[in-house]
C-alpha cells in the first residue's frame, strides 16, 4: 500500500517536471512577451485588460515556482484564454 | 517492436539530432545569438551615432512637423544624376530627418549617401557613406553575415538548424532531467555536470523564445528560395501605371507638407516614417509609414499618391487585409521584437544570448564527455572552446574594421573567402569522418 503511494506520488511529481512544468514555462516565455508589449502600447481604458494580464504571468509564473499541478493547469489555462481571446 | 522499445529508439533518434545538428551549427548558431542580440538596438545605436559622431540634431520646429523640403530641393539640385531617394522621418523629437539618396556619378559606381537634414531650420548637416555605416555593418552581419552570394540562406539554416535542437531538446527533456526538478542545480565540482545542468536549465526555460526566433529566422533567412520556389509576391507591392518620361516625372515638384497633409486625411491612422518620390515615370509619391500598436513589420502600410494632386492611387492597409498577409508581414517583428519598446528589446537581447551560452554549453558538454572516451585533459576541452569563441568575436571584429574604414564591398569579398572555405572545411571533414567510419565498419566486418 505504502509502495504504491509513494509510486503514485512519484508518476505524479515526474509528470509535473517533465511536462506541465515545462509547458507553463513554454507560455511564461509567450506571456512576458505579451505583458511588455501591452503595456508599452497601452491606450487609456485598458487598465481591466492589463492588470488582467499581469495577474495572468504572475499566476504563470508563481505557478512554475510553486509546482502545483492544479495551479499549472488554472494558470496555464486562465493565459491560454486570455491569448485565445486576443486573437478572437 | 514493442511500444516501450519504440519510443526508446525515437528518444535515441531525437538523442542523435540534437548532438550532430548542435555540433556541426553550433558555432553558426552562436555568432547569429551574438549578432542578434545586438541587431535589435540598431535604431538606438545609429540613433546615438549620428546625433554624437556626426553633431547632426534637429532644433525645435517652429510649425511643429518636420521641415525638410528645401534641403530636399537643394540636394536634388546638386545631385541631377541621383537614381532615386528615401526620406527618413524621425521617430522622437530632436533627431534628424534622414535623406538617402542612390548616386551615379558618370562613368562611377553607385553610391548611397545619408544626408541629416535638421527638421526645424531645414538645411542639410551632414551626411555618411551608408554601405560603410556602423548601422549596415550590424544588419549586414546578422542577416547575412556579410557574405553575398548564399549568406543570407546559410543564416536561413542556422535558423532551421535552431528549430531542430530546440525542438529535440524538448523531446529528449524528461529522459535528461529523470528525477531532477526545475530549477535545481546539482552541487557538485564536475564541470560538465554544471554545463549540462545549466544547458537544460536555460534551455528549457528559454524554449518558447528560441523557437519562435529560430523559425522567424529561417523564413527570414530562406525567404529568397522559398519565394521563388512557392511562387509568393511581397503582398504590399504596387506598381503605378507610367504616365509620363522619367525625366519628367524627376523634374515634378513635390511639396511634401502637402503630402503629409493628404496622408493624414486619406489614411489617418498611418504614421508616416518613410517618404519617396517616383523617378520612373509613374509620377506617384509613396508614403510607407507605421499604425500604432500593432505588431508587423515596420513601413509595411502603404499610401501612394499622384504627384500632380495628391489623390490616392493605392493603399495597404494591413488591418484590412486577410491573415496570410498579417502572417507574412509578422515574421520580421516577432524576430527582432521592435513592437514593445525598449524593454522587449532588452529582454529579446537577454534571451537571444541564451542560444550563444546553450551552443557553447553544449559543446562544452560534448568535448568533456569524449575526454573520457579519449585521452585528452580537461584543458584541452575548455582551450577548444576559447580558441572557437575568440575566432568568431575575432571574425567579427576583423570584418567589422574593414568595413568601417575600408569599404563594404572589401569586408564583404573577405567575410566570402572566410566563410566558404570554413563551409567546404566543415563538409568536407563531415564527409570525411562518414566515409571513414563507413570503411571501418566494413573493414571489421570483413575481418
């Protein structure tokens, strides 16, 4: 029982290092990108928008920090939607 | 083949890519991270250039836009023979606006010359060689590392050779890291163990930025060939009916505050930035210029008018158009990252290097691993390593002094010689070591 925990535990952290890890710090790399380009190009009544967008790579980047699987997945997520509606 | 042994041969397989694509480019790979890294301040640097090399400043305007129609007149008076010319509006307050003109003097070879022209007195204050400035020096090597015949493509492969050992790097990730976290260092006095930990550690964290500035890179670099062999026009090209001899359309007057002023009225949104007046007999004056917050390539929007009203005769405006137009015309700002001011560009130049560090990491890594192989010491390997990194920063600074004050196309017919005999060198030794093995193998099997 013990063994299978700590084998369960260990699938688990592998695939967060391996994977999410990897992938949210793929989108860390988009969204610094994104976050500097907002706010250098900032037109009045964007305010919503950027501080949307700054707690989106904040999220993404405490999230690779912390290395919670459901913080990963909210963070990346919350920022795939957010560039998903930059493009809609 | 079971699952498991198949995805251990395509592990082995990215393996192999990554280690013979990152040796044989790698020095390739790191001179453009290099160059890269200073090519997207080129605006900044020429900027600083011209207003404390060559004192050329703008005074305050006293009708608040630039002034340079004289100067313009004057130059076109003294220079009959010109091939044609670009005006260069200025960015920020203070600089100057530039003039540069194609000559032919009789029985001479072409020349480009930048002229300042100070915007708020409109006289001209001085001017360069522009094939010989600092700010073509930088473009040139970087895009095609000043070298004319396949330079341009062979940094096309060196942005292809970037998407292959970013993206097998990725793959190959989890099977390197096994149980190391990001963005854990090992404490140990190993040396390649410190390489190799900080190769994956920027190398991963960096991924999205190289892969994005490696693909850019190639289309940029391979945009000639692949143009030509997809059959793809430059989607903003124009060409206005010719109405009237060349010599003519030269002599018609353009009063350019009435331009801007028809630019502002028929495309508002347009920032112009650049200006230029037909010498072909189209009688059209083109303004190319910039629309706010938007991420394409600079002067992509177009507005030509006819010289003899003003009245538009085409315009590109890119928002309008369809997506593989946007798609085109994204690709030079996503590579040089001009679309965030300073700040992305500081960050385009920190991450770029990351490539440089990541192909001397990974040589390093490479030379210490086979030391163990073969017998050589530790020496050895980081002695390889500086000779190859002060051979590139030499190439470059040799190519750079020749060029700035012996002529461009010196440093251009040297950079060739260099640089295609280091290509038929390094072919020819690739080659060399295939048929060796191949002979080995073949030997030992016969023996």
């Amino acid at each position: 029982m013990k063994a299978a925990k700590q084998k369960t535990r260990l699938q688990y952290d592998t695939h967060t290092e391996h994977y999410l890890v990897p992938a949210a710090l793929f989108l860390l790399n988009i969204c610094t990108v994104h976050v500097i380009y907002a706010y250098a190009n900032a037109r009045t009544g964007q305010l919503g928008w950027l501080l949307l967008l700054t707690f989106a790579w904040i999220a993404l980047g405490s999230a690779v920090w912390l290395k919670n699987r459901i913080y990963l997945g909210c963070s990346m997520a919350l920022y795939l939607a957010l560039l998903t509606y930059c493009w809609l | 083949m079971s699952k498991r042994a198949g995805k251990t041969e395509n592990k082995k397989l990215f393996w192999r890519l990554h280690h013979w694509v990152g040796l044989y480019t790698g020095i390739l790979i790191g001179t453009l991270s290099l160059t890269g890294a200073v090519a997207v301040f080129i605006p900044e640097i020429d900027g600083w250039i011209i207003r404390h090399h060559y004192n050329a400043l703008s005074s305050p305007s006293p009708h608040g836009t630039s002034q340079f129609g004289q100067s313009i007149d004057s130059l076109i008076h003294r220079y009959p023979d010109y091939n044609s010319f670009l005006i260069s509006l200025p960015d920020h307050p203070g600089q100057v606006v530039q003039a540069d003109m194609i000559l032919q003097p009789e029985g001479g070879d072409l020349r480009r010359v930048d002229f300042f022209i100070d915007a708020g007195k409109d006289r001209v204050v001085g001017q360069r060689d522009q094939q010989n400035s600092l700010a073509n020096y930088l473009r040139q090597i970087h895009v095609r590392l000043y070298e004319g015949y396949w330079g341009r493509q062979l940094v096309g492969i060196g942005g292809l050779a970037l998407a292959i050992v970013a993206i097998t790097g990725l793959l190959i990730y989890g099977n390197f890291m096994k149980k190391q976290g990001w963005p854990k260092l090992r404490k140990t006095m190993d040396l390649r163990i410190i390489m190799a930990d900080w190769h994956k550690l920027l190398g991963i964290s960096a991924l999205a930025f190289n892969i994005v500035i490696a693909l850019t890179g190639a289309w940029l670099g391979l945009q000639p060939w692949l143009m030509r062999c997809l059959d793809i026009n430059t989607p903003n090209t124009f060409k206005a009916p010719i109405v009237m001899e060349p010599e003519a359309d030269k002599a018609l007057h353009v009063n350019w505050d009435d331009v801007l002023t028809a630019a502002k009225r028929e495309f508002p949104a347009l920032r112009p930035r650049q200006l230029t007046s037909s010498t072909n007999g189209s009688a059209t004056v083109t303004v190319r210029g910039n629309i706010a917050g938007q991420i394409y390539e600079r002067d992509i929007n177009v507005l030509v008018l006819s010289k003899t009203d003003y009245r538009p005769v085409f315009q590109y405006d890119v928002r309008a158009k369809p997506f593989g137009h946007k798609f085109y015309f994204i690709q030079e700002a996503m590579h040089f990252g001009d679309f965030g001011g300073l700040l992305l560009k500081a960050l385009y130049a920190l991450l770029g290097l990351t490539s440089g560090f990541l192909s001397i990491s990974g040589f390093v890594i490479f030379l210490l691993r086979r030391q163990k192989k073969k017998k050589f010491s530790r020496v050895n390997a980081w002695k390889k390593t500086f000779v190859y990194s002060m051979t590139v920063l030499l190439f470059l600074v040799v190519i750079a002094l020749i060029s700035l004050f012996i002529g461009y196309t010196t440093a251009s017919l040297v950079a060739g010689i260099l640089i295609n005999t280091l290509l038929i060198g390094v072919i020819g030794y690739a080659l060399f070591r295939y048929l060796l093995s191949r002979f080995n193998r073949r030997h030992q099997s016969i023996a």
